[in-house]
C-alpha cells in the first residue's frame, strides 16, 4: 500500500512541478556514469556490460536497503520521491507544447533550439515539417520511457525498481548509440533497455488503444507497421501514436552519427502543430491511465495483500 500511494504521489508532483531545473538526480547519475564510462572503456562488449552492472546494481542496493530500513510511512515517501525523480512525462509534454507553440508562430529557430531536449537529431536538417515529426516521435517513445516504464517497475519492484528502470534508460541514452565508438561498448545497454522496456511499451500500446479515441486505427497501425522499426518497443508505441492520430510517421532521420531511413508508420498527412499538440494531450492521457493500471498492481503485491489481511483479522478481533 506504501508502494501505491508513493506512486500517486510522485505522480502528482512531477504533474505539478515537472523536473528541476538544476540539480536533477538524474544528471548527478549521468556525470558519475560519464567517470565509470571514461574509466571502464574498452571497445568491447564485457566492458560495455560492466558499465552497465556497476551503474544499475549500485543504484539498485542502495535503493532496496533504504527500502527496506524505512517505516511504512518512510517507504511511501521514498517511493514518492523516486517515483518523480524517475518521471519525465510532464516536462516531455511541455516541451511538446512549446515546439507546437514555436512553429504556430512561424518560428522554425526557436522550434530547432528545443529539439534537442526532445531527441537526438540533428535540428538543422529539419524543416517545419521534420520538426514537427521529430518532436511527435520522440513524445511517443519517450511517453512509454519517461512515464510508463517508471510506473510499471515502481508498481513491480518498488523503490529499486523505479531508479533501477531509469538507471538503464539513462544508460542507453548515454552510450546506446550504433556509433563507431559505442557499437561494442554500448550493445548492453541499449540490450538491458530493450528488455526492461517489452512490458512497458506493450502496456503503453494497449492504453493508446483505449484512450487515443481510434481503436481500429491504433491497432492496425500497430500490427501493419510496428514490427518494421528497429527498435521492438519505440515501434509500439509510435505507430500507435499514429494510428491514434490519424498521421504519418517515420522517413529520412538525421542523427550526428549518420542517416537513417525509418520506415513507414500509420497511415496519413505528415503531422503539423495542430497533431503535435494533439500527440501531447493523448500523452498525458496514457501516462494517468498507467497510474491508475500501477497502483491497482501495486495494491495487488503479495505484500499489500498480506497487510490487508492482518488489517483485517485485527478488525474482526
């Protein structure tokens, strides 16, 4: 029950606050992580994967000791605190809302300057319409990344489970690249993510089904054209989005390292403002319904059963 309430909490806050904007545990994370990975480099997988176990399994003791020393009490407000510092669904939307707010004002430089808190591309190859792809993309994937994945290991795992999740994502982001230099060295954690992320981005799937608004849609979307994308998980959640949206995704992707050609995703016009802010909002609606999927999960563990039933007993006696 801790668990639960920890998880609305949290929720609540990053709804109401979003994410610092300085001093964010998540950067600290990724500094220390920028040392190990300096330290542990080798062109090699072994040395990727020790990254990996060194960052998550420290993050992961340290959170299941403190857990597991704190009160009821304690525990909910740990869970409330590292379910916002694992968050990121809030600020992603408002960085959605103000790409959709650039380029409704005809500002293509301010839109490309916000592209990189979203995504990795390169923001000087976009046009209006690019950016407005990249921007609704990065709002799919990440709305199963930043919120649904946080949720679903908060609700399976508890506090480990929350900063463990976003150790990984971290991680991936850091040195998950197909780039000459982390080829090798970041095929574990852009693995580990992949793995972490199955239950998510399918849980993600099928809430876009249930509040996008185009059911039909969504799921022929998802069946026709996730299977294309070289992610297993990014293609969920981003042809859903699509069907959802009635748009279409995917085509020529910029990154530093190089061109991609992504492949086609729904059916329709190329997205504008207008399905951005649209993406947005469908967003917010997948990431309250994952709340409310976690803490119902939460409150049926094994442990919140047990203390419901001890409640229970000293009622009757």
């Amino acid at each position: 029950m801790a668990t639960a309430a920890g998880l609305a909490v949290g929720f609540v806050i990053d709804e109401w606050a979003g994410d610092p904007v300085r001093g964010h545990p998540v950067a600290g994370f990724g500094r220390v992580a920028g040392v190990v990975e300096r330290a542990l480099y080798r062109d090699s997988r072994v040395a990727g994967a020790g990254l990996v176990g060194v960052m998550v399994g420290s993050t992961a003791v340290v959170a299941a000791v403190a857990e597991r020393r704190a009160s009821p009490l304690g525990k909910a407000g740990l869970t409330a605190a590292a379910t916002w510092v694992a968050l990121g669904g809030t600020s992603l939307c408002r960085v959605g809302d103000a790409v959709a707010d650039a380029l409704e004002s005809d500002d293509v430089a301010a839109a490309r300057a916000l592209i990189p808190s979203l995504c990795g591309r390169d923001p000087e190859s976009l046009d209006e319409a690019g950016l407005c792809r990249a921007a609704l993309e990065s709002i799919a994937e990440n709305t199963s990344d930043a919120a649904v994945g946080p949720l679903v290991w908060g609700a399976l795992a508890g506090v480990p489970g929350l900063l463990g999740y976003r150790a990984i994502n971290t991680l991936d982001a850091m040195v998950g690249y197909r780039n000459e230099r982390y080829r090798s060295f970041g095929w574990a954690a852009a693995r580990v993510d992949d793995v972490v992320n199955l239950v998510p981005a399918r849980l993600a799937g099928v809430l876009i089904v249930a509040v996008g608004g185009a059911p039909r849609r969504s799921v022929a979307a998802w069946r026709r054209d996730s299977g294309a994308h070289p992610s297993p998980n990014a293609g969920v959640v981003e042809a859903g989005f699509a069907g959802a949206l009635g748009v279409q995704l995917g085509g020529r992707t910029v990154y530093p390292h190089g061109v991609e050609m992504r492949p086609t995703l729904g059916s329709g016009p190329v997205p504008g403002p207008a399905d951005l802010r649209a993406a947005v909002a469908l967003s917010r609606r997948v990431q309250r319904a994952t709340l409310l999927v976690c803490t119902v999960a939460a409150l049926g563990r094994p442990g919140a059963r047990a203390a419901a039933r001890r409640l229970s007993r000293r009622s009757v006696g």
